[in-house]
C-alpha cells in the first residue's frame, strides 16, 4: 500500500511539476500573509508590553507606577514596600524616560532610556574580565546595531542634554527591544530629578514557582499594577489593530482556497481514470477517498511550508509595516523572534484548509465506478450541489444576499463577527448566482456569436465551460473573491482618504502650522511653548493657537488619545470634549466624569461637556483646552503652532517672518496642502498593508485561471490534438483558450464589482464603524471600474501564455497514440 501512495502522490508530482508547482505557490502566498501579518502583531503587542514593563525579565509579577509619568515620585516610598514585602521578592527601582537618537541629520528615531541600579537589577551582564571598566551605558542589540552603522559615535539626546556614546562605553545586551539602560542615579541627574522614581519593579527570585500574594498599598503618588494587568492593557490597545490584522490574513487565505479547490476539480478529472484502474485491480471506495485526501495534505504541507518561510522573510525584512498611533515602528522591528503558535496555526490551517477544498473531489473519487475508465467525460446534465436543484440554489443565494447586507450592517461596539458573517453570506449568494449563471450567459453568448459568425474556435472553448459550471464556476469565483476584495479595500482607503481631508479642513482652519520635523518622525512634541507664547504677543500674525497631542493617554487603565487645543467661547474650557467613538466604544459620553492623572494637581475629576465626530484615533479621542492643560500638566514641548495670518501683510512677508523663525529655532512652517500631505502619508503607511493584500489575491487569481486552463489543455488533450491533426492551426488554438479566459476573466470581475457594492458599505458602516466607532464618508472607485473594460483583455492576454506554451508543446502523435 506504501508503494501505491508514494506511485501516486509523488509519481505524479515529478511527471507534472509545473502544474504542483502553481498549487503550492497558491497556497503558499495566503499562508505567508497570513503568517507575515501575525507575526508583526505579535512583535506590536510584545513592544508594548516591554515598554510598560521596562524590557524586565521573566521573574516580573509587577509594578508600583507614579502617577505623575513625568516627573516621577519621591524614592522614599522603597522603604514603605520593604516593610511589607515578602524576603522572595525582590524591589527594583526604575527611572524612565524617552531619548531622541540622532541617526542622521534627517533621520532621528524616539528609544526609552532606562535608569536601574545595576546591583539590584537582573541584568544578563558579561565582561571579559574582572578588571574590565564597568560601561556607562547598556544597550539593545538592534540598537548597538544601528549606533555601529554610523561608523562613528552615537549622539542621543535625554531632557534636553545631549550625549555622545563612544563606543568603548556601552555593552550589548543579548535581548531584544531597541532602547538604552544607564546608572539610575545618573539618569535623574540629567533629568534635574534626583530621588525621583517613575516605577518600581516586583520580581521573584528564578526557583521560587510557587504562587505569591502581593499586598497592595495604597498611595496619592504610587498605584499598583500586575503583570496581567499590563499585558491585558497591551491587548486592548492594539485589540483592533491584532483583529484587522487576522481578517486581512484570513481573507487571503480563503481566495488562496477558492484557487485550490478549483485545483483539486482539475486533478480529479485528470486522474479520474486512475481512481478507476485502482478500483478494478482491487483497492477499495474508501482507499480512494483516503489517496485524494491524502494527496492533499501532501499539497497543503508543501505550501504551508513555503509560506511559513515566505511570511518569516515577509515579517523579517519590514515589507509589511504594522503601524498603530501606539506603536513604534523602530521597536517593531528590533524583534526577530518569532512564536512556535503562529508556525503552528500556519501549518494547521494550510493542512486543514487543503483538506477542506479537497473534500468535495474527494467525495467523487469515492463514488466513482470501473466503468469510468472508458468515459471520456461525465457530462453535468443536471448541475447540482448537495443534492439541491437549480431552483432551490437559487432561491438560496437570492435570500444569502439580504441576509447578509441586514447581518452585516448590525451595528454593535467591538464586535466585528456579524459583519464577517454577513460579509460569507454576501460571498456564498454570488459564487452560487456565478455557478448557475455560467450556462445562461454562455447560451446567450452562442446565439450572438452564431450570428456573427466567428471562429468555431471560439464557439468550442465556450461549449466546454458550460459542461463543467462547478468546475469553471470555482475558477470565475476565485476571480470574483480577488476582485471584491480590490474594490472593497481601495473604497474603504479611498473613503478614510476622504475623511481624513475633510476632518483636517474642519479642525485645522490655520494658514500655515510650525513643526519640528524631525521629531514628527518620532512622535514626540518639538516646538517650545517658550516659542507660543512669544508668536503670542507678534502683532505680524492675526492669531496662533497651540496644539499638543499625547497618543498614549492614559485613563481607567485604558490607552486614549489626548487633543490640547484652543477650545471655541462656546464651550467651558475647564472641561473635557470626546470623540463620538470613544463614546461608542468605551460608553464615554457626555455628561460622565472621568478621573485623569496630573502633574500638578495629582488626580482630577472632570466632565465631558459634549462629543462630536473626530476623525482621528480609532481607540477614542480626549479633547482638552490648552489653559486648564497648562493648569495641570508640565509641558515644554508642543506639537505644532497653529498660525493665522495677518491680512495687513502680504503672503511674502508672512512667509519671510515665519522663514525666519524657523530657521531660528529649527523648525519648518507648512501651508494646509502640506499638512494634509502629512496626515495622508502617515494613513497610507497604516493601510500599506492591504495593499500587499490586493496584489496577493490578484496574484492567486491568475494562478487559478491560469491552473483551470493548464487542467483543460491535460484533460481535454486528445481533443485538442485531434484538432490540431484535421488542421487547426496556432492562432486559433489560442482563440479557443483565449476565449474561455476571457469569458470567466469578465464573469468574475463584473460578478466582483456587482459584489463589492454591496461589501463596501458593510464594511464601512458595519465592520468598519464597529470596530473604531466612527462613520467614514463613503467614497467607490469608479474610475477604476470605467477602465475595467479596456484592461480584461489585455489581462486575459497575460493569463494565457503560460498555458498557450503547454499548448504548443503538446505532441498529437503521443496524445493520439493508442496501446
């Protein structure tokens, strides 16, 4: 039995290569996607869990934080901790702050700078010999890496001091991350905070594995947090970022098996005869059904293999960037582990997954009869699926469709699945209309050619798809799936474009905004407040204003976004304004108090005095006034000065005073245009990666028209050769290929952009708004759908020449040849 499974697995895979090849290559691109994009998620979230935690080790149980982050807490409390905490527990000291690193002139990248006392703290530290001097500075290995490819000394800037690291002063630490460790006491020098902590670390001593309490203190300046509690709050920060991640990869992995499964019909018709002649010599109904299943877990190992390590050079070379206003990109991409989970669950769903599209053909081989091995064909009079008529798949694809626009328009915070559900239900009511649509469209197509008299070529290849609609429907499905999913992902794009433009006219009505470019880059806030408050009292401008915001906003545990701007006279500036989706989500509204942290002023409580659609922050936006900010909050640094000119002066002079302070500060001023160009390119690196996503299914759409036709040119090879014995000659072989891509090239697409108008909206004003709690400004790309007509036939050029080359290559005498 051994002998006949590896004869007819790998026999065949070494006769017919080619043809394996593009079947591993489907799958294997929706499998890299996928592994590609969940890997880059778990990067995301283990940055930010290292960041609250400080990059600590696997001992860490927990945290006392100070609730002023920026100017810490006095030491002193150290000793209040010992007294209460257990001999096995061990309290370490932390001083962080945020470092600007100077790469270039142009480039400068945001690392947390860590003060620890070395004695106390569990670092992996190594040097060659006792003697050697103790280094000022400890570092990442991805960040000694990017200090090292200066070619000369790093220079870093904390609180405002500058600092150059020679590189005989720091030692690498063997752990991932990107940031910078230094003496504690040393730290709060230069920041002007000596005895000042911004957290003190809990660890437990390695051997110690049985369970500890902590008894919590409590504090006006310290509160207490777990381990889960910080990896619990990672979660919910980048929940929606992790939940679109997963359904962009799983959607390339589902046209992966639409392409697939469209495989498997094709080599079941081809080996159709083989199943025979194993059934003839004695092999059984269920051994068949088994060899076909087996084959395709062969299959599905294959490409979930190449695609596991496509997806790992995917994550490991940054082609796919997953950015989150939380996030840091740079931090990201110092991590080059990767978990054994995703491995796994890449491996388990292109198995499963193959299986699943293999299932139906595997059904056939297991009703199929001796007497199959002299039919030619078995021609699908009667097309039906599981058992069900034309008039019921159709009925049921009529009523999927509704159902699924009603499902997928269900408007419900932070739960996406009715949406997805609606999104397969919509999909379901299409590939069933293609199936029975293929027969209909290829009749009425017949009647019009006949009349206009084209080549019998022509009118052959049509015939042969509307034998086979299960078949050639997977096919022309596939390519509706792909086209969908374009249409869909370039709306919702096109749609947040628009909002974004809209939103920047609405809340920035300034003539021109003053930026610290290079500290854009990083995050972090760069025009002086010293600087405001001086453009102030300038007679030159008719009015600024200050703008200052803070991504990681912290409040009931839960990261928001913070918006300090110059409130209206109509509102109360000693209150609060919140985003719509904060209020959606969150059930932040107006009317509720909200508890804030403070610099000055320790905890305050505060009202939201109103809510309004704000197009910013998909976890929610605080809106804050810049007098009650100044009131509670130490703040140095903003992030732009919004300036509005005086229409005394003409633009050049306007231009000239702001030229001047620019470049007196170190500064740049940019008009609107150019600020939109900011917003937009920053939305474009976000949505980068469903732009791989369009050309991955536009790529497994050519593979499976392109795999259907190959199939046909093997199963129908005597035909053809017969064919080209009573003299048909090149050309209309290719019409006859030709057109049988071009017809299900254009069912597909059409059947795509009829889909995707039905999509688009479900998944703007359902997936879309309940997962980010704003509503988008509907955009379609119809200038795309009016170019269609003109690109289908060029496509379909493309699509044929690999086929048209096996074509060529056929032999009559062999196909012809009888034993």
């Amino acid at each position: 039995m051994k002998e006949v499974y590896y004869s007819f697995i790998f026999g065949y895979f070494k006769d017919h290569l080619p043809k394996i090849s593009l079947a591993i290559i489907g799958i294997s691109l929706g499998i890299a996607l996928f592994v590609s994009t969940q890997i880059n998620a778990w990067r995301a979230e283990q940055t930010v869990v290292d960041q609250m935690i400080g990059y600590s080790s696997e001992n860490f149980i927990g945290r006392y934080l100070a609730i002023n982050q920026n100017q810490g807490a006095k030491d002193s409390f150290i000793k209040t901790l010992e007294s209460v905490t257990p001999d096995n527990i061990k309290l370490e000291p932390e001083f962080q702050t945020k470092g600007i690193l100077n790469l270039t002139k142009e480039q400068m990248i945001s690392i947390p700078v860590i003060g620890k006392d070395f004695l106390l703290s569990q670092i992996p530290i190594e040097t060659k010999n006792k003697s050697d001097k103790f280094p000022k500075y400890l570092m990442s290995q991805t960040l000694a890496e990017k200090i090292q490819s200066l070619g000369q000394e790093g220079s870093i800037s904390i609180c405002n001091n500058d600092f150059t690291i020679p590189k005989d002063e720091f030692l690498i630490l063997p752990t991932e991350g990107l940031f910078l460790v230094m003496d504690i006491v040393r730290l709060q020098s230069i920041c002007k905070l000596n005895e000042h902590l911004t957290s003190i670390k809990l660890t437990k001593e390695s051997e110690v594995n049985v369970p500890i309490t902590i008894k919590e203190i409590v504090s006006e300046q310290w509160v207490y947090e777990s381990k889960e509690i910080l990896i619990e709050r990672a979660g919910l920060a980048l929940g929606s970022l992790k939940i679109n991640l997963t359904i962009v990869s799983l959607v390339s992995v589902l046209i992966s098996f639409f392409m697939v499964s469209n495989m498997y019909t094709g080599l079941f018709l081809a080996r159709k005869q083989e199943f025979g002649i194993l059934l003839s010599i004695g092999s059984s109904k269920i051994n068949n059904f088994l060899l076909f299943l087996f084959q395709a877990m062969v299959i599905g190992f294959l490409g979930g293999l190449v695609g596991i390590l496509f997806g790992i050079f995917i994550a490991n070379t940054n082609l796919i960037a997953t950015v989150n206003t939380v996030t840091d990109t740079n931090q990201i991409q110092s991590y080059r582990n990767i978990p054994v989970s995703i491995i796994f669950s890449g491996f388990c769903i292109s198995i499963f997954g193959s299986i699943l599209a293999s299932l139906y053909n595997s059904y056939k081989t297991f009703r199929i009869l001796p007497i199959d091995l002299i039919r030619e064909r078995e021609t699908e009079k009667n097309f039906s699926l599981l058992g069900l008529s034309k008039t019921k798949i159709f009925y049921l694809s009529l009523l999927s469709i509704p159902l699924g626009v009603s499902l997928g328009l269900f408007s419900f915070a932070k739960q996406i699945m009715p949406g997805m559900i609606g999104v397969g239900l919509v999909i379901f009511g299409f590939v069933l209309f293609i199936f029975l649509s293929i027969p209909i469209c290829i009749k009425i197509l017949d009647r019009i050619l006949y009349k206009l008299n084209v080549s019998p070529s022509i009118e052959i290849g049509l015939k042969e798809l509307s034998a086979e609609p299960w078949k050639y429907g997977l096919t022309a499905s596939t390519i509706m799936l792909s086209t969908s999913l374009v249409f869909t992902l370039t709306s919702l794009t096109d749609s947040y474009e628009k909002s974004l433009v809209r939103w920047v006219d609405e809340e920035n009505k300034s003539d021109y905004s003053l930026i610290n470019e290079k500290k854009l880059n990083t995050g972090e806030p760069g025009v002086p407040t010293s600087l405001f408050d001086d453009m102030e009292k300038n007679p030159k401008f008719f009015r600024v204003e200050p703008f200052y915001v803070d991504s990681k906003f912290v409040v009931n545990g839960k990261y928001y976004t913070l918006h300090v701007l110059t409130f209206d006279n109509s509102f109360d500036k000693n209150q609060l304004i919140v985003s719509k989706n904060l209020c959606f989500l969150d059930q932040i509204c107006k009317g509720d108090f909200i508890t804030i942290n403070t610099d000055l002023n320790s905890q305050v409580s505060i009202k939201i005095q109103d809510q309004k659609e704000h197009f910013f922050s998909e976890r929610g936006t605080i809106m804050m006034d810049y007098s009650y900010f100044r009131k509670n909050f130490n703040i140095k640094f903003l992030s732009s000065i919004r300036i509005f000119k005086n229409k005394n002066l003409s633009e050049k002079e306007t231009k000239d005073t702001l030229q001047k302070i620019s470049e007196q500060n170190g500064l740049k001023y940019i008009n609107l245009n150019e600020l939109k160009k900011i917003y937009l390119d920053g939305m474009n690196q976000v949505f980068s990666i469903l732009d791989t996503l369009k050309i991955s299914a536009l790529i497994i759409s050519i593979l499976a028209l392109s795999t259907s036709l190959i199939y046909f040119i093997k199963e129908k090879s005597k035909v053809l050769a017969g064919l080209k014995a009573i003299g048909m000659d090149s050309f209309q072989m290719f019409q006859l290929i030709y057109s049988q891509a071009l017809f299900l090239v254009s069912l597909g697409f059409f059947a795509g952009i009829l889909s995707s108008l039905i999509l688009s909206p479900i998944v703007i004003f359902g997936i879309n708004r309940n997962a980010f709690g704003w509503v988008i400004d509907f955009q379609y790309p119809m200038h795309f759908v009016v170019k269609l007509p003109i690109l289908i036939p060029f496509i379909t050029v493309f699509i044929c020449l690999i086929p048209f080359y096996f074509l060529e290559r056929m032999k009559i005498s062999k196909e012809l040849k009888y034993e």
